[in-house]
C-alpha cells in the first residue's frame, strides 16, 4: 500500500511538471509567434520557384545554386504553397507540433534509462531553454530536424531490445530485437539525411553504439542469426542507402557540388576559429559536470554514446561555423535534447551513492534538478522575448520597404546586389535578378576564380557586373560594413551610386520595455546607379552615413 501512495505521488508529480512544461512553452510560444527569421524566406523563396516551374534556381538566368540546407523543409514548404495554404502560418504550425513530438519521443527515450519522475526531468531541461521557443517560431526546420534525431535514437534502441524502466525483464534480450524498429530506424535516418546535409553524420552514433554492442555481447548480437542479419543488412540498404544514394547523385548533377553551398558558406566561416563550439561548451558545462557520475560509473552500457556522441560531432562539424548561424544554439538543438538525458542520470547516480537520506532519493534528483535548469539554463523570459521579437520585427519592417521600393522604382530586369537574401527577394517582382553578396545564393563565388578571392570580385561587380542597386548593411556600433562593401568603398564603386534611402534599426537599453534610449544597431543603405552623362560629383560613404 505505501509503494502504491509513493507510485501516485509520483506519477501526479510527472503531470504537474509535464503540466508546467506545456504552459510555459504555449505561453512563450504565443508572446514570440510573430517572429520569423529572414534565412526561412530563403528556403520559402526555392520553393516558391519549384512550385511555379522554375526549378530549384536562385533565378531563371542564373545557375543553379544550393543555397538552401533543408531539402525535405523545403519540400514540405511547397507542398503548402501548391495547396494554397498560408505558408508563414502553416510552416510555424508544422514546426511547433514537430516540438511536441519531440518532447514526446525525448520522454520515451529517458523511459529506457530512468523512471517517469526521472524522465520528465530532460523534458522540463530541455522546454525550459529559450532557444527552443525562438526557433519553434522561426520558421526554419530546427525542432523538425530534433523530433527526427530524437525519434532516430529512440528507435534504434528499442530495436537493440531495450525495454522501458519498470517493464517486466526477459531472460534474454536478444529475443526482444525487433526488425519493424530497425526499419523505422533507418527511415528516419533517410528523414533526417535528407532535412539537413549533416543528417548523414547520425551514421556514426548509431554505428559506434553497434560497434559497442557487438563487442560487449560477445558477438551474441544480431550477428549470430546469420538470417536476421542478412534481413537487417537488406533493410539498410532498402530503407536508407539506396533512396540517399539516389538523392545524392541527383543532387551532385543538379548542382555540380559535392557539398552544399550553405555548409560551405556559413559552416566554414573565415576567421572563426571554435567560436561557437566555445560557445556550447560554457552552456553545458554545469550540466556536464553533474553527468560525469554518470559517464564514470561501471554500471553503463553501450546507450550512453547515444546521448553524448552527437555533441562532440556537432562540435567538430561547427568548429569555423559563423556565430550568426548557431544564434540559440539552433544547429546544436538535437544534440543538446539527447545530452539532457545525462546530467539526470548523474544526479541520480550521485545520490545513490551518497545516500543523503533513507527516503526515495528521486524526488531529491527531481528537485535539484529542476532548481539546477532554473539557475543554469536561460528560461523564457516573456518580457525579453516580447522586446526581442518587436527589435527584429523592426529590421524585418524595413526589409517590407525595401521590396517596396523596388517594387516601385526598379525597371524591368534591374539587377541588384544584396547582402540580406530573404524576406527583400521574396516579396519583390520575380523580374527583378538579385546578387547574393554572400556566396549562399551565389554561383559566381562558389566557383574560380572568384571561390575565396571577394577582392577580384570586387573587381569583377566594379569593371563588368556594375549592378543597377545597391543595398548594403551597416553596423553603426562596429562602425564598418560587410567585408564585401567595405571592399566595395576602397574601390571607389559607389562614385557612381546614388544614396537613395538609409533605414536603421536598434534596440532599446532598457531590456525589458520598448522606451527609452535605443542604440542603432543596423543600417540598410539603399543606392541606385546614375549615369555618368551629367554626372555632378561624387557620392562618398563619409558624407552619406547616417547621423547618429
């Protein structure tokens, strides 16, 4: 009767959290719902261009570019687009709900390791960060992309034979291997590969927990029924190799790269060196602490490489990533759901071992725990998250008035050169070519001789591309440009440039309300070309910044 009172106990102090959880992220969910990231328009933007029969081109007179990384997002994008949905709307909705199941299947997953109480706890951990709300919203794929890795390890576990917490034990787990969870293993590893291009790095977890697996059952794994072997082998390359490979060699014609543009642009950013693997590292360190119990213990099996493999992937695949990029740790969102499942497991591993008290040390876990992810971890602040989305939707406004402007002032087939390749080409004319000032969207800079030369660019956009507009980005605060303008100004190209409008935006010093003194912090600077016939004078980047 008193394990019975202890087992309610628990199981209404799961529904309070899990209660708790759900509140707070719709609440969070609802105050940050009207932002959207600018790179989302990217992905939007190809697809809309599928959709009408383009094809997957920046633009129709242009090669084609991989600008985006989220082929099966963008996929999905279409779809909604050919069935005349709201795209934003239906986008968010798709990426919130994708948040919920991965909050589900990251329960299930601590299941294998933990009790309910326990396995609640990686859940409130990981809903608690702010970053997960702001890229629910965001429109990208990020918490589609989780569901997908947290399911994939979830699946491939059960697969192995590992059974939930509390269930009754088999004599032999070997018995409990299940073909129908491999095949869904290997179809979510399809899923994920095809989201994202790293998707393909989940191989190695999976393979080195086989790896373990293998050596630690004394070749007594699957390996020993040469018929379920041959199965499991054919499953793989039915389920996964085979449609990838097909994938990958259309996408290698279509593009002629054997890496993305955007890995290449943006993952392997000059001059930054570990920037956002330093970055991730401070973030986890008190939660990695509190796993080492844990990780030391002799008690572990080969599972727990599931749970921390994919940080250090993650951190080896980021290291010269661009910062702008890893913003709320958005590429290392799954990786830090599975390492959530750690520090859990070595609280608790330390309180059995220490025996601080005679009863269930698992409400002391719960309650440490939940105190530790109060103190360590950035919660949803509404008030922040409010101020945050009304400074980018600042930005995102003026991003409206430059497709506008365009809409308006540019002839027929004007080209421009652009450094924000989003929400402007989006909702401008489709006769409009826009340049990618970065090589996202680029193929002139993906290639020689311009590939990592933006001098002789420069050159090249001075002596022979002479585009009608310019728009450039200005950081008052850093006082410079981008490296590309700046390079742009040392030449003299904006001699025969008009300055046609400057819209700035900033934020307020007062964190929490929108008042007081704001610091601008960003500056489009919109330029159009003038003929040299009549031409009066100069226009100089000195006389034409913004007046702070």
């Amino acid at each position: 009767m008193l394990s019975s009172l202890l087992s309610r106990r628990k199981t209404i102090l799961v529904l309070l959290i899990g209660i708790y959880c759900a509140y707070d992220l719709m609440v969070a969910l609802y105050t940050a719902w009207d932002f959207t990231t600018d790179d989302a328009y990217i992905s939007w933007y190809y697809a809309r261009q599928l959709v009408s029969g383009k094809g997957l081109f920046w633009h129709v007179t242009l090669p084609p570019v991989e600008g985006y990384s989220n082929f099966l997002w963008l996929m999905i994008a279409a779809l909604v687009i050919k069935l005349q949905l709201p795209l934003v709307s239906s986008m968010k909705v798709i990426s919130c709900c994708s948040l919920g199941l991965a909050l589900l299947f990251l329960y299930r997953l601590a299941r294998l390791f933990c009790s309910p109480l326990l396995s609640i706890l990686p859940v409130f951990l990981f809903s608690h960060y702010t970053g997960v709300t702001w890229w629910a919203v965001s429109g990208l794929e990020t918490l589609f992309y989780c569901a997908l890795s947290l399911a994939l390890i979830w699946q491939c576990i059960l697969a192995f034979g590992y059974q939930t917490v509390g269930d009754r034990p088999w004599p032999n787990r070997f018995s409990l291997y299940s073909t129908s969870h491999w095949i869904i293993t290997n179809m979510l590893l399809l899923l994920l590969s095809l989201t994202r291009f790293e998707g393909i790095i989940w191989i190695i977890p999976l393979a080195v927990f086989i790896g373990c697996q293998y050596l630690r059952a004394q070749r007594e794994l699957v390996f020993k029924d040469h018929k379920r072997l041959f199965l499991w082998v054919s499953i793989i390359f039915i389920c996964f190799v085979l449609p990838y490979l097909a994938y990958f060699i259309w996408r290698l014609i279509y593009f002629g790269h054997w890496i993305p543009n955007s890995y290449r642009c943006k993952a392997l950013a000059y001059g930054q060196f570990l920037a956002v693997d330093f970055d991730y590292f401070l973030f986890i360190t008190p939660l990695l602490v509190l796993s080492v119990p844990y990780l030391l213990s002799a008690n572990k099996d080969c599972r727990h490489v599931l749970l921390w493999l994919p940080s250090v992937l993650y951190t080896l695949l980021l290291w010269k990533a661009n910062p702008v990029v890893t913003y709320g740790l958005r590429l290392f969102l799954s990786p830090f759901a599975l390492f959530s499942i750690l520090p859990v497991l070595g609280l608790n591993q330390l309180i059995q071992y220490c025996k601080f008290f005679r009863w269930d040390p698992e409400y002391l876990a719960a309650v440490l725990m939940l105190f530790i992810t109060w103190f360590f971890v950035p919660g949803n602040d509404l008030n922040h998250l409010s101020k945050s989305v009304a400074e980018y939707n600042e930005r995102t406004q003026n991003r409206m008035t430059i497709a506008d402007l365009l809409n308006r002032k540019a002839k027929r087939g004007d080209s421009v050169l652009l450094d924000d390749c989003g929400i402007i080409p989006f909702f401008s004319r489709e006769d409009i070519r826009f340049i990618d000032a970065q090589c996202l969207n680029n193929s002139d800079l993906t290639q020689k001789p311009f590939k990592n030369d933006l001098i002789l660019y420069a050159d090249y956009l001075n002596s022979k591309v002479k585009p009608d507009w310019v728009i450039t980005n200005y950081y008052p605060m850093e006082a410079r440009g981008d490296y590309l303008t700046d390079l742009l100004y040392e030449k003299h190209f904006f001699k025969n440039y008009q300055l046609v409008s400057t819209l700035n935006s900033g934020f307020y010093l007062n964190k929490n309300q929108l008042q007081g003194k704001k610091m601008i912090d960003f500056v489009y600077q919109i330029f159009k070309r003038v003929n040299n016939t009549g031409y009066n004078g100069s226009l100089e980047l000195e006389s034409q910044e913004p007046k702070w």
